[in-house]
C-alpha cells in the first residue's frame, strides 16, 4: 500500500527570523553597473521601494527543505502515472526544460526593439509553421495562453466571419454534442451565440441524423474534437464538415485530444476550419496544479485575415511584428503568448521530428488499448458504446453502484491509496458513474500493469470490504475532503492573510472577504 507523506509544515512566513540570509549577494561582476557602482541607479526613482518588502527571512537549507516537504505531499508526471482522461497529461521530458533555462530566453523582454530579438522572432515563426504544418492549417497564432482561451478566440474569429458577410445576426447558434468537452458550450457562450446539443447515436459518435435537422441558416458553427471524448474516432468526420459547410457554418477542432493523430491524421484534411492546440497537453510541456498553458490557434487560409496580431512575418531577412491587417479581431491577450511553453513546445517537436511523433501517436494508442483489453477481459467494469478506442476510454461502474453503493468517485479515491493518481470521474456524463481513463505514451509496461492491477483491486475491494472504499483515501496528506464544498467561491479560503509571522493559517470554515498580501 502506498503512504504519501505528511508533513505537518508551516507557512514560509511562519520560518521567518530576522537576520537570516538564504543567499550569498551577487558579485558586482555579475551585476550590470552604472559609472557610480549602484545598482538603484539603473532603476527609476518612482519604482523604488519605500523600505524593503515584508519577504520570509530563512536559511538556504529551509527554502530548500521546505519546498522538498511540499513536494512530497503532491502528485506529479515526474512520481507516476497520471491517467486523466482529456487532459493528456504525460511525463515532461527534462532535455525540454534545459533547453529553456538559457539566460538569453530569460532576460528578453516584449517591449525590446525588434532587432533584438530576432533569436525569439525567428523561434515563434518557425514554431507556428511547424504546427501550421501538423494540423493541416494555413496560418498560426500562438497568443492564447490556454485551450479554453482558444476556444474563445476561435468563437470571436467565427463571429468576425460571419460578419464580413452581413450574416452574423442571422448566425446565432453553435452546435456542440453531447459528450463535448465543458469549454466548448462556455466558450461559445461567452462569445454571444446559443448553444444547441447535438445528441451521441448508439456507437457514441454524432448522430449525423440530428445533425442535420439541427443544422441550418441559424448555425454558426460546430464545435468538435476528434477522436472524440468517449475516444472513439468520429469516422463519419467528412460527412460532418459537409452538413455544417453546407448550413454555411465552420468547423471547429477543439485540440485537446490531439496526441493520437500526431503524424496520422490532420484536422485540416479533415475539413475544419479552425482549430486549437493544447501544447501544455499534446506537446509535453508543465501541465496542471493551474499552471502556464498555451492555446495557440489554427485557420484555414480564407480565415488568416482575422487572426489577432501581431503576426509575426518574415522579409528575407529580419523577423518582425505585423499589425497591417484590417481585419484582425485585434489583441486576444497582452504581448505574444506564454514564451517559455511555447519554447518548450518548441525544443519536444525539434527532439522528436516527423517519426518520433507519429511514434508518441501510436504508443498512446497501444498503451491506452492495451489497459483497456486487460481491464475488460476482469469482467468487472462495463464499456458504453463501440470498443473501439484511440488515446482514452470511459468506463463505467454503475453496475457496481447498483449492487454495493460505492460509485466511481469512492474508486477514484481509493486509487490514490495504491500510489496512482485517479481517472477522471463523472465525465462525460452521457456515461452513467464515468472513470475516464487516459494512457499516455510515456508508460512503461509495468506502469501499465501496475496501473491495471490498481483499476481491477480496488474494484474487487469494493465488494469484499466497501466501508474501506466509501471512506477513503487513508494514506494520503489530505484525506477524504467535501468535494461540492471544496470547489464552491465562497468556501475556498486557504489562504495566509496579512504579512505578520505570527498569523497562521485562516480556518476553511471562515469565509473571508478580502484577503490583503
């Protein structure tokens, strides 16, 4: 049984002691100096700091031990196997990371003058002719700072479509289905059109049917991924882009189960229109815990006029930004995306080039089908719709809810106690107690054993012993938590409020309005 560690560790603030240094000041070599010798010098006045801030004053070793002591009570890619179905959250590669950690990419600043910064120019506009190229799109922009910030840009390029042909107030409705992902109706939302559901048919694909009778002069566009969030590959995809091009919408790809088509298939040969990348997903780089993400968006070459600028270009010669385009919705966020993932993204494809990625398609494929074939041959979850899967499965434990009242969030919780982190639970919930399971293909076989063996154990100690299910997970550093009141606004208040060492942590129970750093 695994024991994940707890440490009964304070806040930082809480270590602080005055006087304590927890590092040697630089010397003045390294230090870019001004003819007086002071570094204030070099910065305006009206940014100096009136005293120095209220910082935790500790020693080197308790930084260290203290962030080591965090680490230890989490989950990460780096500790095992993180089965998220949707998210893709493989292991990030380490050769990626280094390639970043280089003073040159770190000291650049967006405001510099361009010639000085040919080095990321030219990185930015290879990168999105590398992607344009994956996906089977015409141009790139690498602006957005997530998938769901993707998705919006692609609903504002879908309205400024529309418009440049006197149809958007007629244009008022996306199509999503049912098993879509929970970004794609919100998105769409939030960029004023109304949502209608298009329902799965028996195989777990669009019903082509209802589409078609749900399609017409008021629609948009669609929203889609492929294979879609069931993992089942939408064969009838072409027949799908000729209704709605045919209503005289778009089509959409939502990017984030892109990892099983790498050097397969592209969106773009598909017919859609516009389409998102998750490079913190498919393109390995830090995922999770709320972290930096990229979203960069795709579109076919009749839709590059209103991508956001600025484009970067190249003349010959120099690399520079393009705001000379008319048509542009404008900005969709401030300077030119999330550098560092994008040139992490960067570094993965150059390492891999066009086999190695057509490699990760077909090892997430083999690992995720091969869980699936030992799970199922235990008899014991069932499997909604067609068995045919690519990069992920849902499988479902109603029967076992049926027959012992423990449902697939008792399961999910109880894998944490065997050392893996959990499926996702309850999505999409066109599955009745979903566990949507992604393999990705940095899994050895015994990862993938061990993973399988977790699945069908825990299941088959739900039967033999339910309280142990109901009431876990036991060995790790948070337990069993409310997870309706953990996610609601006005509970989630862990927080250190104020900038005194004496203060400890704020009691979850206590709301609190205002919270001052």
């Amino acid at each position: 049984m695994y024991r994940q560690a707890r440490w009964d560790e304070p806040l930082i603030i809480d270590r602080s002691q005055p006087g304590k240094v927890g590092h040697l000041p630089m010397r003045p070599s390294e230090v870019e100096m001004n003819t007086s010798g002071n570094v204030m010098d070099l910065v305006p006045s009206a940014l100096h700091r009136n005293g120095p801030p209220p910082l935790p004053e500790v020693s080197e070793p308790e930084v260290v031990r203290h962030f080591v002591r965090l680490s230890q009570e989490n989950y990460s890619p780096d500790l095992g196997i993180y089965p998220l179905g949707s998210c893709t959250m493989k292991y990030n590669p380490k050769s990626s990371e280094l390639a970043v950690q280089t003073a040159k990419l770190e000291k650049l600043h967006p405001e510099q003058d361009e010639s000085t910064i040919q080095g990321i120019l030219a990185l930015m506009f290879h990168l999105e002719r590398m992607l344009a190229e994956i996906t089977g799109m015409s141009r790139m922009t690498l602006q957005p700072a997530a998938g769901a910030h993707g998705e919006y840009l692609g609903c504002l390029i879908t309205r400024s479509f529309h418009r440049s042909k006197n149809e958007l107030e007629q244009r008022t409705e996306m199509i999503v289905p049912d098993s879509a992902h929970g970004t794609n109706p919100a998105s769409a939302a939030m960029a004023g059109f109304k949502v209608v559901v298009v329902p799965s048919n028996s195989e777990g694909m669009v019903d082509l049917e209802e589409l078609a009778n749900v399609a017409g002069p008021r629609t948009a566009g669609l929203m889609i991924t492929n294979p879609n969030t069931l993992g089942i590959f939408e064969r009838n995809i072409l027949e799908i882009a000729r209704i709605i091009h045919k209503a005289g919408g778009l089509l959409y790809y939502d990017g984030a189960n892109f990892n099983p088509l790498l050097g397969k298939v592209r969106p773009g040969d598909m017919g859609f229109d516009i389409l998102h990348l998750n490079l913190h997903k498919t393109f390995a780089t830090p995922h999770g815990g709320g972290g930096p993400g990229a979203g960069p968006v795709g579109v076919t070459r009749s839709l590059e006029k209103f991508l956001p600028v600025p484009i970067v270009e190249f003349d010959g010669k120099n690399y520079y930004y393009n705001y000379n385009v008319p048509d542009s919705i404008g900005k969709i966020r401030s300077f030119h995306g999330n550098i560092g993932i994008l040139a992490r993204a960067y570094a993965y494809i150059l390492n891999l080039g066009a086999d190695g990625l057509k490699m990760v398609a077909e090892t997430a494929v083999l690992n995720t089908n091969y869980v699936l074939s030992k799970v199922l041959a235990k008899g014991q979850y069932q499997l909604p719709f067609a068995p045919q899967r690519k990069h992920e499965f849902v499988l479902s434990a109603k029967g076992l809810s049926n027959s012992t009242g423990i449902r697939a969030m008792d399961l999910a919780k109880r894998m944490l106690d065997r050392g893996v982190h959990a499926p996702t639970t309850y999505f999409p919930q066109i599955v009745d107690e979903a566990l949507m399971v992604e393999v990705p293909e940095t899994e050895s076989l015994q990862d993938l054993d061990h993973f399988v063996d977790v699945l069908t154990s825990v299941f088959e100690e739900a039967q033999s012993n339910p309280e142990a299910v109901r009431s876990a997970p036991h060995f790790t550093s948070v337990t069993r938590i409310d997870d309706v009141k953990a996610s609601h606004p006005k509970t989630l208040t862990l927080h250190w409020h104020g900038a005194s060492s004496t203060q400890k942590r704020v009691s979850h129970q206590e709301p609190i309005a205002q919270v001052n750093y």
